[in-house]
C-alpha cells in the first residue's frame, strides 16, 4: 500500500492539487521535493492532477508483483 501526498499548484484553469507517491521515508516516488508538511489547497473549484512519474513507478511495481495486466 502506498501513501499519498498533494501539493498545491496553479494551473490554466485555476487552482489544482498535484498528488504524488511516497516511500516509506516519505520521499516521492519521482524525485520531487516536497514540503516538510503536507500544504493544503483551497477546495473551491479544485481540480486533483496526479503525477505521471509517480504513477507509471507505482503500475510498473503492481504489474511485476502480478497485480496489474496491460491493457490491449
């Protein structure tokens, strides 16, 4: 299981939420620095993005642990 972190970022259309995936050390999944402490971001109109490297880390390891298939 793995734990998330969002950070708050602009964006074109206003105000989003960046998710990454950490380690157990707390670090990110991609490399990014993130705050200390978990920054929050105003929940009016706020759209959630999620980190494409963190995401493609965490597939790779489900899919060589078995629990994810490609799709075709």
């Amino acid at each position: 299981m793995y734990d998330m972190r969002a950070e708050p970022m602009a964006s074109e259309t206003g105000s989003a939420r960046l998710w990454h995936v950490l380690r157990l050390d707390g670090s990110a999944l991609c490399g990014r620095a993130l705050a200390a402490r978990p920054v929050a971001a105003s929940d009016d109109d706020c759209r959630d993005e999620y980190c494409t490297p963190c995401m493609t880390a965490v597939a790779a390891a489900a899919a060589r642990r078995g629990g994810l298939r490609p799709m075709t």
